[in-house]
C-alpha cells in the first residue's frame, strides 16, 4: 500500500493518541519522550527519509512487535498544518510519493515506539527494550554508545569551529541516558 495521508479526523482519532503514548513534545534538542518510556538512545546520523539498511532495521524493530504499518508526522510550516501519513513499512520505498521530507516523527499506530529526526540528521529513539536493541542491531555500528560518541564528536567539532555553546546537550543525554550514563558519555567525548 502507498504512502497515505490522514485526514484531520484520522488524525485527531487515532494518529494524535498513538504519538501521545510516546512523544511529550515535537522538539529533538530537548526531552522529547514520555517519562514512562522505557528504553532511549540516539542514532547519527540517521537522514530523514530512511533508506537501505535504516529502513530494514526500522522494518525488523517494527515486525519484532508484529507491526508492519506506522505513522509519519513531518515538521514543515506550522503546526497547524503538519502533514500526517500511514506508511506500509514493507513496500519497497514506504515513502513513495510523500513531496517533501525534513524533520520527522515515525511512530508506532500503537504508541509502542517513535523516532524523531532532526534538522541535524540525528534521530532519537524510544520504545521498549526489544525495540530499541532490534533497531539498533541493525544500523552501523550497531551500539548505541558509539552512535553517541560520534554525535558528540559532530557537535564538538562544530563547538571548535564555531565557539558555539550547545546547553541543550546534557540535557538531552539525560533525558536519554540518565544522568551517570550521560556524563560517562560526555566525558569519553571530551565535553
């Protein structure tokens, strides 16, 4: 099945509960989940229409909870009019025809699980921990840490040049990590 648009209503009914059951706000540099979710990370880069070997691990994370079908929130102009969509994770390109793809939301129809993609092509994660470890094991590298590192290092190397200050980091680790795995992982990256 193609790419589908929700109405309002469809989206009012079904896709607004299920994206509740996960997502506490829209905005990826802050804490974007539910305190009751259970497991967390963040992948990078990750790019906004998933691809390849992402796809496939969205794909078998998805089919681990028998899911084969997910909802797409894009972030164009304002909120107002945010473009929702149902995707059939097992077309070959589950996007085909959606125009315009930046900063997104993908979630589970059950509130199970939701990956939201920056402008910085970094996506965060939430669901439970077979979810995550499923997704995970499927990207390159597959660990999560080292996909932590490598955005730190990304923000670092964009701090250096720039003189920029990002306080909106640890916060996010935090909110992702808890506050020991958090440092841990600022300090192995020399923050």
């Amino acid at each position: 099945m193609p790419p589908r648009e929700l109405t309002q209503k469809e989206w009012r009914e079904a896709g607004a509960p299920a994206r509740n059951r996960i997502f506490a706000s829209d905005d990826p540099y802050e804490e974007p989940f539910l305190a009751e979710v259970g497991s967390r990370g963040l992948f990078f880069p990750l790019a906004y229409a998933h691809a390849g070997r992402e796809l496939g691990a969205i794909r078998a994370a998805a089919a681990s909870l028998g899911e084969t079908t997910c909802y797409l929130q894009l972030y164009l102009f304002g909120e107002d009019e945010w473009p929702y969509w149902e995707l059939d994770l097992t077309e070959a390109d589950p996007y085909e025809g959606i125009p315009f793809i930046r900063e997104n939301s993908l979630f589970s129809r059950e509130g199970a699980w939701g990956l939201l993609v920056s402008d910085e092509n970094h996506a965060l994660v939430a669901g439970d921990e077979s979810f995550v470890q499923t997704l995970v094991s499927g990207l390159d590298p597959p660990d999560l840490d080292a996909h932590a590192l490598r955005f730190l290092g990304h923000f670092e190397d964009l701090r250096a040049s720039f003189g920029q200050r990002y306080e909106w980091l640890p916060v996010l680790l935090t909110h992702l990590y808890g506050e020991e795995h958090a440092r841990e992982l600022a300090e192995r990256a020399g923050w």
